[in-house]
C-alpha cells in the first residue's frame, strides 16, 4: 500500500469538494481535537488501539458574547480481550486463540451536553464495534452505536422581542430524540482513514407551533484520513484532514502536527469557515492534555473573542497486557 499516494488524492479531493459545495453551520458540536479523540467522530474507533481509553473534553466558543456555546464530553472506549473483566463474569467453555472472536470486539459510549443560547442538547451514545487485523499490520474496523439526546428549550433567560414567539409557544420544551450512528476505519503503519454517518434516523424535533412540525436532524458523514511519518530523530509529523457534510453544508479541516519524542506536540488547523486552530499537548505515562485555542478570521470576530478548548485523556494498560500482539505497534502510537 503506498499511504503517501493515498493521502495526497484524499487531500485533493477535499479541495475539490469544497470548491463545489458551500459551507454552512452545522447541528452537531464542533471538537478542534478530534484527533486525540477519533472515538467522537466515528464510531467504529472504540478500542482500536487494544487500550482502555478515558477522555474528558471542555469547550466554550466566542468568549465575548453572553450566555455563549459550550459543551462537554466524557468518553470511554476499550477492547474486550481474555483477560477482561467482562469476559471472567462469564463461562468459558473452551480456549480462545490469540485471534479469538473476543479479541475482535470493541466497546465504548459517551455523554454530552452541548449548549448554545436558550436551546441545548444532552445525549449519549453507546458503541459495539469488530475489528478484524491483515498481516500484522493494518487494522479494519466496523462500528454501530445506539444514540439520543434531549432537546431541551430553557426561555427563562430570553429577552423576546415577539411575546407570541411561535418558537416558545408550546408547553414542551423538553422532548428525547433516539438516533444511531455507523462508521468504518482503516488504520495501520502510521495511516488512518474512516468514514462515518451520525444521525441515521434523521428524526424529527417537532418545535413550538405548526410551522416547525418539519425540522429534523441531518445526517452528517464525516470522513477523516491522517498520517504520521518520522522526520527526522525524534521529530513525528501527522498532516490529517477532516470533512463533514450535510445535504445543506460541506466543511474541511485542514491539520498538521508536530510531535517531539512523541510526548509533546503542537499543531494548526484551517477550517473553511474562516477559523484558524492552535493547538499544543503533552503526556506522560499515558495520561495527556490537550488545548486548542479557535481564532475566527471574519468581521465577527472584532465582537465575539476567540473559543477555548481542553482535552485530558487517561490510557490504561501496556504493551504486554492491553494491547493486541498480533498487530505489531507503529509510530501511530504515542508509545510503543
């Protein structure tokens, strides 16, 4: 396989698609970091990595406004092997081999609270994914989550200039919608690549009076791809790009990283909504922190202050015990 080809047509094929298709918001949270956290963008990256993962991310956007966005995740992922505690609570009734049916089976879920002004969403998703290795060395991976949230409508706080807002002229404000999600990711040798569809169901949220009978959530696919390649003694490049689409909207990130001794990074991002993306990170002993500072480059920005983002994340477990010895490690990992 030659990754550099590959990623270089995957490159050009997010510009071209931008070119053709215009940029809009979005319903679902913005994360500038996803990369420390693939698990939030597709599903079929719980326990890839054969380690029991915790992340925990904080996020406020335009510092300047009042009663501005904000959302929080906590999210946990593992990979259910011979030794795991899930697996004792049950009978065996025969030796498994080191490419067991168990080994293959992934399992995360997350919560969230995702606010913006009056309205504000809280939800969860729970994920079952398999992951089947070639040679060694690469890695296929299928995910499904079940997933909802509550839709929640809080007025108390609104200044309105219409009394008789049709938005606010209900007596539920508060309702769940149930969803699902589906991805597939491809991972070896520093390359990685996975697709992703959130909002399957595409539900409707029927707000306030008649006139809002018909909004629903959109289907969001998602497709993210990076690489990481040495360049140089002690020095880690990882370029890595991410589309998000809609039938309304199409937006890329364009990122690149720079680690040194693979416990320290930093990294920028250009998202096609006029935003540039700092970042800078460190971990030791399999605990790391991340934080990444949004800078939006339109008229708005003279108004609105940049967006703040943390990321702090828990691995357990090592080489010998955690992760899957039939995949040998690469420079995919944070340490090997």
């Amino acid at each position: 396989m030659n990754v550099r080809k590959l990623f270089k047509y995957l490159w050009f094929t997010a510009l071209v698609m931008q070119v053709m298709v215009p940029s809009n918001a979005q319903q679902r949270p913005v994360i500038s970091q996803y990369m420390m956290d693939k698990y939030l963008v597709n599903p079929a990256f719980a326990g890839n990595s054969g380690y029991s993962i915790i992340n925990m991310t904080a996020r406020q956007q335009y510092m300047n406004f009042y009663n501005p966005p904000r959302t929080f995740f906590i999210s946990a992922q593992t990979r259910l092997l011979d030794d795991s505690w899930i697996l004792k609570v049950r009978p065996i009734r025969k030796k498994t081999t080191k490419a067991s049916r168990n080994r293959k089976i992934g399992l995360g879920g997350y919560i969230y609270n995702d606010r913006n002004g009056i309205i504000s969403r809280t939800g969860f998703q729970l994920t079952y994914a398999y992951h089947i290795s070639f040679n060694n060395r690469y890695q296929l991976s299928f995910g499904l989550s079940g997933s909802g949230f509550q839709y929640k409508i809080d007025d108390s706080e609104a200044t309105l200039i219409n009394q008789d807002d049709p938005l606010l002229l209900t007596n539920k404000k508060a309702f769940f919608v149930p969803d699902a999600n589906a991805g597939i990711y491809f991972s070896g040798q520093g390359f990685y690549s996975g697709l992703s569809v959130n909002e399957l169901f595409g539900s409707y949220i029927k707000l306030g009076a008649n006139k809002f009978e018909n909004y629903k959530t959109l289907r969001h696919l998602y497709i993210i791809s990076g690489y990481k390649f040495a360049a140089g003694h002690s020095i880690i490049i990882e370029p890595s790009l991410l589309l998000q689409t809609t039938v309304k909207s199409f937006q890329t990130e364009v990122s690149a990283r720079l680690f040194y001794t693979k416990d320290y990074w930093i990294g920028i991002t250009y998202r096609t909504n006029n935003t540039i993306v700092v970042m800078a990170g460190l971990q030791v002993d399999g605990v790391y922190i991340g934080y990444a500072y949004d800078a939006n480059l339109s008229a708005i920005s003279n108004y609105s202050g940049g967006s703040h983002e943390i990321m702090v994340g828990l691995r357990l477990g090592d080489n010998n015990t955690r992760r899957m010895r039939w995949i040998q490690p690469d420079i995919s990992e944070f340490e090997e």
